[in-house]
C-alpha cells in the first residue's frame, strides 16, 4: 500500500502539506541571518566580550542540536504533526522574548531557547515531507525545506538592512513573531504522516490520510504496518542504519564545518573588517543571498535528474572554487590593493552561497529526511539534524577567537581544505538515493563504508 504511495500524482495536497511543513525553515533561515546585523548594532550597547559574542551566535546551535536529540523520541511517539505545532509555538514565545530583552544575559538565553525550538522542527520537517512524496518528486518536495530557509535569511538581511539605519535590532528579531504565529495557524490542518499511523496501529486513519494524497484504498483493504518501532541500541545495532547515519552525519557536518554559517553570520562583522560601514556591510551580505531564488530552482531541477550525490560533489566543488577567491581578495586587500580586494571578497561570498544552496545545504537535508526507515525515522533525523546542529556550534564558536588569533585568511584556507575533504568523502563513500523508495533504502547502504562508486537501485 505504501508503494502506491511512493509510486502515486502529485497533487494539491502534497504541494501544500510540503510548504506548510517546511515553513519552519524560514524561521530558521531568518534567525541564522538577522544575528549578523544584530551584532552590528548589540556589541556595543551591551558592550559585548568576544565570549560573550561567541556565546550569543554559537549558543543558538548548541541548543538546536539539543533540541534536535530531545525532538527524535518525541515525534516517534506522539507523531509529526504535534511536534511540528509544538515548536512554531516556542519560537514565537521565545523570539518575542529575545527582542525584549533588557541585557545580554537575557538576550543570550532567550536567543539560545529560540535554537532549542529551530532544532527540534529541523528533525523531523524534511522526514515528515518524505513520509508522504512520491518517490520520484521526494528530492524535490524535499529541498523546498532549503527554499524555506534561503527566503528566511534573504528576508533577516535585508530587514536587517532597512533597519540599520534606525539601529533597531529590537524590531529586528521580533519581526520573526509574524511568520511563526503564521506557521502555527496553517500547521493545525496538517495531516499526520500515514507512515507514522502505519507504525503505531491507526488503520483507518492511514486510509483517511492515504485517500486524500490520492491513494485508492478500498473499506475493506488491509495495509501491511511497517516493522516494530526500534530502540536506539537496535538502530546502531544495524549495519546499514549505522552506515547511513555516520555517511549523512559526515554530510551534514561538512556543510557545517567549511563555513556558510560563519559567511551568514559573521558577514557583516566581516565586510566591516573590509572598511565598509554598518549598513553597507549588511547590504552587500543581503546582496549576496537574494540570488537564492535561483539558486533554489537549479536545485529543484537536478536534485531527482543529476541524483543526491552528484549534486553534492558539484556543490563542494564549487566551495573549493568559491574560497580559493575568498583567500585571493583577503590576501589583495592587505597588500594594499583595497577595492579589488573587496570586489573579490563579495564575488567569492556571493558564490559560496550560490553553490551551497545548489548543491551542500538543500541535498543535506533531504538525505536527513530520507535515509532513515519510518521504524526509527524521529530519533535517526533527529540524531543526524544534533550533528548538523553541533558542528554549526563549534565552527560558529571558534570564529571570533580564531580571527583574534590567527586572522580571516587563516581560517578560510582552513575552510578550503575541509572542503577538499568533504569531495573526496561523498566521491568515495556516498552511495545514490535518488528515487529509491523509503521502505527500500537500507538495501543502498548495506555494504556498509566500502568504497563504491554510484549504485542506482530505483525501479
């Protein structure tokens, strides 16, 4: 029955159930991008440490990858939808309190709450849209959770840049609010995944909910439930489980770990580095990540054509090319030769973000969402999306204490190095998943961490 589901037209609802469901990447995207212009502007009212500073950008992580952990046995309980509800509800509270807060003690806890929330729906969004896509459109339904985030943080940049010139960092972070009370509303008529009413027993609830994705299900048809529910010990027990998750981790790790978050950010603090002003730093950052829109589109058309794996090596290929830039402008602007230095700087920003969008960021997320089985699916997304979330924490951590140290160059040569790294992993090691049915997947990392070239097992 689930195969005709993965085999079944896409229709309305699974258009919708995909936009409301990733909605929660926009409120993601737009607190990863509004804390570099808030900086601007927090630093010096609340007369800010570097701890203090690397505290109130990297804190946000720690706690998503917190939030993350504790999302995965939840939503395996109690289902997608509620946990989904559940978290709009937190970062509405939370973000309004951040935008009140009275001193950086306050700022960083409530900031830090907001991550908690931001973690726990980037568990199990794209895991809940795979539940249900068929599996030829699944990287394309999927990816929209990236399309969410891009518009979030072209939304935070260039917000943070019409209210630079009034300072309002206030404004600034409870602006998030509006889409968050927005989110909770739609997401109330979500349905919940038929996967997950399979596992636990509902039946005739996964009928009600397989009829209205267009499944022709007749009264008196039995649906085969997928296999028991499993413990942690049981899915690490698994070989292709286990192989799976340390795969994707190293993924999602690595687009963590060579930078973008350290561009988004620091982007400004950067710029301003580079001579330029308070708002044209925050401008020429919202410049650079407003060419999003099609960046998404060349990645909605690939991801099911070129498959998750190929998209990737382009993707880092591109980061490799994108640094190598980076270091000649830095290296440009401290001998002196100032514009082109820059002109550099921001050609090399601007296509980091174009290539991690195509082909690091939207495909990492996907393979989150589907590479674990529907047995495990919360606590594996949840586990794999912690990774993601703690590797953004050290990386965004060490950053201001690196560039006191050792300087910008340094460490985006370092960046340049790991991404090196990230093409020789996915080259070797990362089988293909493009159109493989849910149920199917493990047969793809079976062979556990051989090295193998692309393995196609899509019917």
């Amino acid at each position: 029955m689930v195969k005709r589901l993965d085999n079944a037209e896409v229709i309305r609802l699974h258009i919708l159930a995909t936009i409301i469901g990733a909605l929660g990447g926009f409120l993601f995207g737009y607190d990863t991008g509004i804390i570099g212009s808030v900086l601007v502007y927090v630093t010096p009212l609340f007369h800010l440490t570097p701890p203090e500073v690397a505290i109130l950008t990297s804190g946000t992580s720690l706690l998503a990858g917190i939030g993350a952990l504790a999302a995965g046995p939840i939503t395996d309980k109690y289902g997608r939808k509620s946990l989904l509800v559940t978290d709009g509800i937190m970062y509405a509270v939370f973000a309004l309190l951040s935008a009140i807060a009275i001193n950086s003690f306050l700022l960083i806890l409530w900031r830090s709450l907001v991550g908690f929330a931001i973690g726990a729906d980037t568990a199990i969004a794209t895991a809940y849209i795979s539940e249900f896509s068929p599996k030829r459109w699944r990287g394309r339904l999927a990816i929209t959770q990236q399309l969410m985030i891009f518009s979030g943080i072209t939304a935070s940049f260039w917000a943070g840049y019409l209210l630079s010139f009034s300072a309002n960092w206030r404004l600034m972070l409870g602006l998030g609010v509006i889409p968050a009370v927005i989110l909770v509303a739609l997401r109330a008529f979500l349905p919940e995944s038929p996967r997950w009413l399979l596992l636990n027993g509902m039946e005739e609830k996964a009928k009600n909910i397989l009829r209205k994705f267009g499944v022709n299900i007749a009264e008196n048809e039995h649906i085969a439930a997928p296999s028991k529910e499993l413990s942690f010990k049981e899915m690490f027990n698994n070989k292709a489980i286990r192989t799976a998750i340390i795969l994707v981790g190293l993924w999602l790790a690595f687009q963590q770990i060579t930078g973008i978050n350290v561009i988004l950010y620091y982007g400004p603090t950067i710029y301003k580095y580079l001579g330029l002003t308070g708002p044209r730093a925050i401008l020429n950052t919202a410049i650079s990540e407003s060419l999003g829109a099609i960046e998404y589109a060349i990645s909605f058309y690939l991801i099911d054509k070129w498959g998750r794996r190929k998209l990737g090596i382009f993707g880092y290929a591109g980061l490799v090319g994108s640094l190598a830039i980076m270091l000649i402008g830095l290296r440009a602007f401290t001998s002196g030769i100032v514009f082109a230095g820059v002109a550099l700087v921001f050609t090399a920003m601007t296509l980091f973000l174009l290539f991690f969008h195509v082909g690091v960021g939207g495909v990492g997320w996907v393979l989150q969402g589907e590479t674990i089985p529907t047995e495990v699916r919360g606590r594996g997304a949840g586990l794999l999306a912690a990774i993601d979330w703690f590797a953004n924490f050290v990386i965004i951590f060490i950053f201001p204490y690196w560039k006191a140290a050792f300087g910008v160059y340094s460490f985006f040569a370092l960046e340049l190095v790991l991404s090196i790294l990230a093409i020789a992993i996915v080259y070797l090691f990362m089988p293909e998943t493009k159109g493989v049915s849910l149920e199917d997947m493990l047969k793809v990392f079976e062979r556990g961490l051989s090295v193998q070239r692309q393995k196609q097992y899509a019917k």
